[in-house]
C-alpha cells in the first residue's frame, strides 16, 4: 500500500483548479511529494488527452522521479511513465508522462509550438528560477493564447514568492502543507572569518556532528571540488562503519543512485551539492551540516559564456537544507555561520535571467521570432546584455543585420552547447569536439601554462602528457571532457581542416589579440578589451593569440587559456569583416593631429600606413579633439572680449554664451571653419582666438556690445586704451600725463572705470574712481615725487588746465 504523503491532502483542491481554469501554481514544501504525486493523480484524473510533460531542472532528479513514479504503478521506467535527458531517454509509444529536463521542452516548442500529443506541462521546482524554466513558461503561456487553449500549465514550487507567478499565470493558488519533525539548528558561537578555512571548518563539525547525533547525515557543500577534497579529508577522521557518497550533477548516474539509496549497515554521510535541497529524497536522513555556499550560473566575462560561481545561500535554500534533516525523525542542522549572520542571508536565490549569460537566450527569442516585451517573462530579460547577446550573435552570423535568425542560426539553436561552441563546431566539424568540450568545462591543469595545445595534449593521452610534466591534471574533469568529445562528435558534420586555434578564433571571434608594443606581454583584443599574459609565459612573444578565458577582471584581465594563431588565418576566417578605416583623430601622447589608414579586424590593427592626402576638414574636427585636450586659452583681447560680452549678456542682452563652457560646448559652431590648417599644440598656441569670436556676433550684436560695454577708452590724445572686464568693475591702465585736462572722470555703462594711472616708466602711481578728486587731493605728493624722479617730464600744479603729453620736456638751446 502507498504510504499516504502531505500532498495527498492538496490534490482534490489542485485538480479541481486544472480542470476550471487549466492553470494552478502549487506551493509545497519540500518531502510533500508533489513531484511525484501530482503528475498520476492528473493522469488518474483524466484531465488531459495527451501526455503530461514535467520539467525537472537537472538529469538526476528527473531519472529519479521517473523512476519513483513507475515504481508506484508497478512498471519498468519507460512505459506509462519515461523520461528524456541529454545524452538519454527511456520513452515509448505507451508513455503518457513525460519527465524532461528544461532544455528538451525548449525544443520541443521551438520545432513544433503547438506541441501535438501534449495536454499538461508540469514545471516542477520553479523556485529555482532557471532561465529555461522562466523561458520555458513564458513560451507556454503565449503557446497557450494563440495555438492551445486546451493546454493545461503547473508551476509547483517548494519556496517561493507565488503570488508574482500566480499573477504572471492568471491563476489559482493553491498552497501544501508539510509534514515534517523539529529540526533543532545549531550554529556557530562567532563568525567563521576567512574564507580560506571554510572547508577545514566544515569537515571539524561533520566529525563533530557524527559524535553527537545518529541517523544518516546530508553535508551541503557548494561544488564537486569542495566534495572531492572534503570526501578525501573525511575518509581518516570519520568511523569505519561511515559511508561516505559524494552527490553531484557531473557524477556518473550509478554513482549518483548509490547516494540517494540507503546503506545495508552502519551509517551514511552523503557530501551534496544543492541538488539535494528540493528534487530529490534521499531516506533516512537525520542530520544536516551546511556548508552555507552555492554554485549559481553567472555571465564569466573571463570566458564570455555563463559559470558557475560561489556565493552564500539564501534563507529559503538554508530553510529547505535544515528541513531535510526532519524527514523520517527529528533532527538537527548544523549551519557554518553564526546566528547574528543569519540576518545579512538574502531571502531568496535570485533569478538567473537577471545575471546569467543571455546568448542562448536571445538565439532562442529570435528562432521564436519575438522580442521578450512580447512575451510574459516573470523577470525580463536585462537590456544591456541582452544587446551585448545579440552583438555576438550577429558576429557569429547567427543573426543578420536586422536581428533575424539566419539558417546558420537555426543550426546553432538545435545543439545543445553554448552558441560560441556550437558555431565553432558546425564550420569545423567533428575535429573541433575536443576543443568545444574542453572550452565548455573547468581548465583540467592547474598551474599549467595558458597554451590550449597543452590541454587538448592531456586529453588525447594523458600519460603519456603526464611523463615530463609538473602540473597537476584533474582526472575527473578530464574524463568528463572525453565524455562530451564522443557526444559533440556523433553530433558534427565533416567540414575543413582547421588548426585549433583557428577553431578557437570561430568560437571566440571577439577575443583575437594582437600584441601591443612593450616589454610586457599585453594584447588588445578585436572585442575591443585589454588582456595581459605572465611575462614568462611560453605564449608571451606572439603576435597574435586567441584567448578562450581570461580571469574576468574588467580593467585588464589576465589570460587563464589561449592559443597562438597567425595573421593569414584570420584573414581566412574573418576576411568579410576585414576592412580599411580611415581615421584622423587627436594624439593626446603626441600633442597633434595623427591621420592613418589601417586595415582593421574589430579593435586589432593588421597593416597601418600614414593617409597622406586627408581632407583638411578632417584635420579640424580632429583638432577640435586637441582643443578639448589643451584649453580655450582665453587671454589678452580674447579675454576681453569675452568678459565683455559675458557681462552685458548677465543685463539680459541677447548675445551669445562666452563663458568657457559655453565657448567649449559650442565649438563646432564658432571655431572649427576657423582652424584650417592648425594640426598641433604649437600650432595652437599661435592661434589667435579673437577673430573667430568676434564672428560669434552679427552686426546687431556689435553694435548694442560696443554701446553697453565699449571695448577701449579713447584717451584726449586720441589714443585706445583696451578696458578690463575681467574684475568686479571695468578698468584701464593709462599713463597719469595722458590725462592732463580731464576734468570728468571715465564713465562706462553709468559705471566709473577703475583707472590705475601709471608712470611714465608705466609704473603703477595710484588707483583712482574719482579723477576730479585726485587732482584735488593726492596729485600734489604724486607731483612731488614724480618730478624727483622723472624730472625731464612735466607735472604742472593744476593737471586740470594743463594739456595732456606722453612727451618729456623740451630740452632749453
């Protein structure tokens, strides 16, 4: 008899909500049984005529939900319930559910959208937020207005937000509850610290965690490596009646059912990646000793493609670890991180539309012929890399220069790799296998060189590689990369023979460096970005490299892999998009005007000559560049005139902006028809401004500047004495005998100029606004001393009726 399980409860509530409305979202916890449970009571139910199609997020949930469920109708996997998955599928023409991982219902839309033979889709722990899940449903939905109204849509979740889904859906929520046993949690005294003893940590309070509690024991751990070396550690400290079972996604399937099926004696401690929080039951376990760290798919600008990268749990993923401990009994959760850091935990994991690679995504988009604020995404996509998705599409000639799929898109979008990898190994063909699956794991040598020839050796004979060699080979990413090769492999065509680094520029046509001048191995790539090599590198003398993965970082990233490739075959690859650009631009380092033509792939530079008849236009618009660079250089009469006009124009004249930011934001306006034949700083330096801002004003505006704020004062003996508008008030500088007879004092704009009389060595003597007063007043002791030293000039008692001279004296005969 089939023990009854929480979700039983929920059903009657659930079906009844599929059959009126044809859509529901479940929220249930994890151990409630909805992954299993649900998909027969729809097929009892009679709900639909076609086959139930249940997503599952990864191949070793779905095997093993496919499995459990035929178990329960008491049948081998493969008739009333199958399952298909990458690389396997046990289906038949009698199987009415369906287990799929996420990919393969992308698939099946994109071939045939209406989904002939379909009457439900299932997307099972849609909590997790996997972009083919969000893709998937958004595609379903819109499958579900325009083609299929009779197809039935579920999205269940273990811990979730449903109320944004619900609504996204338009429909019922429908809500578990759990069964489960106290869980007692018992977390660090203080913080853990330094990030580099968090494993040696973890694997003290497994050993500890053994001596105080029984039952079997789930260890949560972020990745493969951090289980292999824990296993290792373990393996000595740990009693011998302890079996230890590592759980991942990359473990071969039977080592993966070991973990999952309970022990004949003694106890089980199984080391598991977040693959065991939510879609799989493993029996007996009692205890949890998390680790508090993740893998999540992130956009790896070091690789241009998505990688898994560590980051710390959520509480929603740290609520669903520690329940898994209340199973069977109650339990105890061990978590590696003190309580008072519960609190900086974010709530839930976030989507991995918002951070991950979007290239596949935006094929996919373009295959459905839709553009993603056509369609009903709980998260949309992100704009930014959606566009920097699609540039390389559009590089990778999978979409053409308005954003439409081509045929060689289309390809692309069928197989199952990255669309760099899967371009490189539709032109290449099936010898470009070892490189797609080497590109598409972890690097397999550790402290190696970057040379990519290095690895595709170790992979072809790693023994043979290993008899002269220091660097240390991971076995077990090395047998997964040969794994791939055979599957890539079954899936290429014959095509031409390509060198690996040729094979590499396919994939990575964005990432070709050329070598910049220097002592030190730097690269500008054709994408545009800067890399740098280890100055002792076996690759840092070539000229050109195709670098597959660098170490991310923006400003100048350091090259982790790479092949060396020559000039002639990127001409042979990239020959369309090779071109000569003429380009006349400013050299800050050189100070002028550098005109070129050079033929160009992307950013790289493969031949460089002077252009020796460049359009003087072109000069000028460069030269505005080194204006920018220099400075306006407002002096003398330049700087006059603009104070003047700056001031009349603060009394409400309509004049043109003089100010230096307007003079600098408008200079294609007033100043580039005057720079011909000015191509650097000195050339500049000579310039006189004062032409070109005098053309500034019309006729108009000269007039009204010349009335309201005169450019000089006409001395008595006719002479023109610039004025300063420079400071709070205008003012000159005039020699005191020029101003002999004057009686008035200088008035302009119903101001009084501010007049620093001189010498007759052009010395200042006194600072005067009222001239009349100074005759008056100081002159006399300016007189006195004036006539001592400059006694061949004359100072007459009363300037005021005497007549101005810049002469001395007459000498007597």
């Amino acid at each position: 008899m089939t023990p009854r399980l929480p979700i039983d409860d929920a059903l009657p509530e659930l079906l009844e909500a599929l059959k009126t409305s044809g859509r529901a979202v479940l929220q249930a916890p994890p151990g409630a049984g909805k992954t299993t449970r649900v998909p027969l009571a729809m097929l009892q139910a009679g709900l639909c005529k076609g086959r139930i199609v249940m997503l599952e997020p990864r191949r070793l949930a779905a095997r093993a939900a496919a499995e459990r469920m035929a178990e329960t109708l008491g049948e081998p996997v493969g008739q009333t319930v199958g399952y298909r998955v990458r690389g396997d599928a046990k289906v038949s023409k009698t199987t009415q559910i369906e287990v799929v991982t996420e990919g393969i219902l992308t698939r099946m839309l994109q071939s045939e959208p209406d989904l002939p033979g379909v009457g439900a889709v299932i997307f099972d722990e849609f909590h997790e937020r996997s972009l083919n899940a969000d893709l998937g449903l958004a595609l379903c939905l819109e499958v579900t207005g325009a083609l299929r109204d009779d197809l039935i849509l579920l999205a269940m979740s273990a811990t979730l937000d449903a109320d944004p889904v619900g609504q996204l859906m338009d429909a019922p929520l429908i809500t578990s509850e759990g069964r489960s046993y106290p869980v007692e949690t018992r977390w660090l005294d203080r913080p853990l610290g330094a990030q580099a003893q968090r494993l040696d940590a973890l694997i003290d309070l497994v050993v500890q965690a053994e001596r105080e509690t029984k039952g079997g024991m789930l260890v949560f751990l972020p990745g493969e490596g951090e289980i292999r070396r824990a296993e290792a550690a373990l393996a000595s400290r740990l009693p011998g009646d302890c079996t230890l079972r590592p759980l991942f996604g990359a473990l071969p399937f039977a080592a993966q059912r070991a973990a999952i099926a309970p022990v004949k004696a003694g106890r089980k401690v199984v080391l598991a990646t977040s693959i065991a929080e939510t879609s799989l039951t493993i029996p007996d376990i009692r205890v949890v000793v998390d680790m508090g760290q993740a893998r999540r798919a992130r956009f790896d600008p070091g690789s241009g493609m998505s990688r898994l990268v560590t980051e710390r749990v959520t509480r929603a993923e740290a609520t669903q670890r520690a329940g898994r401990a209340g199973r069977v009994a109650e339990g105890v959760c061990y978590r590696l991180w003190s309580k008072g850091e519960e609190g900086a935990l974010a709530a839930y994991p976030p989507a991995e539309i918002e951070a991950a690679d979007l290239t596949g995504l935006a094929l996919e988009l373009a295959l459905w012929g839709a553009e993603p604020g056509d369609l009903a995404f709980l998260t949309p996509p992100p704009e930014g890399a959606l566009t920097e998705a699609r540039s390389l599409l559009t590089m990778l000639g999978a979409l053409d220069g308005k954003g439409r799929i081509t045929e060689h898109g289309r390809a692309l979008a069928a197989l199952p790799l990255h669309p760099r990898l899967g371009h490189m190994l539709v032109r290449a063909g099936g010898e470009a296998a070892p490189l797609a699956a080497l590109m598409a794991e972890r690097d397999p040598l550790k402290g190696a060189p970057v040379d990519l020839s290095l690895r595709l050796e170790a992979l072809r004979d790693v023994r043979r590689f290993q008899r002269n060699r220091v660097w240390q080979v991971n076995m077990a990413a090395l047998d997964r990369i040969k794994g791939e090769v055979k599957r890539l492999r079954a899936q290429a065509r014959d095509a031409g023979d390509l060198s690996p680094a040729a094979m590499a520029a396919l994939a990575y046509p964005d990432r070709i460096g050329q070598r910049r001048k220097g002592d030190v191995p730097r690269y500008v790539l054709s994408g545009g970005k800067g890399v740098v090599l280890e100055s002792d590198d076996t690759l840092a003398a070539a000229r050109y490299l195709v670098v597959s993965d660098t170490d991310g970082n923006p400003r100048e990233a350091r090259v982790r892999m790479a092949a060396e490739i020559s000039e002639r075959d990127i001409r042979d690859l990239f020959g369309d998009q090779v071109e000569w650009v003429d380009s006349c631009d400013w050299s800050k380092r050189e100070r002028r005007v550098v005109a070129r033509r050079q033929e160009r792939f992307g950013a790289i530079t493969l031949d460089d000559r002077v252009w020796k008849d460049v359009p003087e236009d072109a000069v000028a618009r460069a030269m505005l560049d080194g204006v920018r660079d220099l400075g306006l250089r407002l002096e003398g009469a330049s700087a006059r005139l603009a104070a003047r006009v700056e001031l009349v124009r603060a009394e409400g004249a309509d004049l043109p902006d003089f100010s230096e930011p307007g003079l600098m934001e408008t200079l294609e306006e007033w100043l580039l028809p005057m720079l011909t034949g000015i191509r650097n700083a000195d050339g500049w330096k000579r310039f006189d401004l004062l032409p070109a801002l005098r053309a500034r004003l019309d006729w108009a505006q000269t007039q009204e500047l010349d009335r309201r704020a005169p450019g000089s004062f006409v001395t008595p003996l006719g002479h023109k004495v610039p004025i300063d508008y420079g400071g709070a008030v205008p003012e000159i500088s005039i020699r005191l005998q020029e101003l002999f007879g004057v009686t008035r004092h200088p008035v302009v704009g119903g101001e009084p100029l501010k007049i620093t009389l001189l010498s007759p060595a052009q010395r200042p003597i006194q600072i005067t606004r009222d001239l009349p007063g100074f005759w008056a007043g100081s002159y006399a002791d300016v007189r006195k001393d004036m006539r001592a030293q400059y006694p061949k000039h004359p100072w007459p008692e009363d300037p005021t009726q005497a007549d101005p001279t810049l002469r001395a004296k007459r000498r007597k005969i």
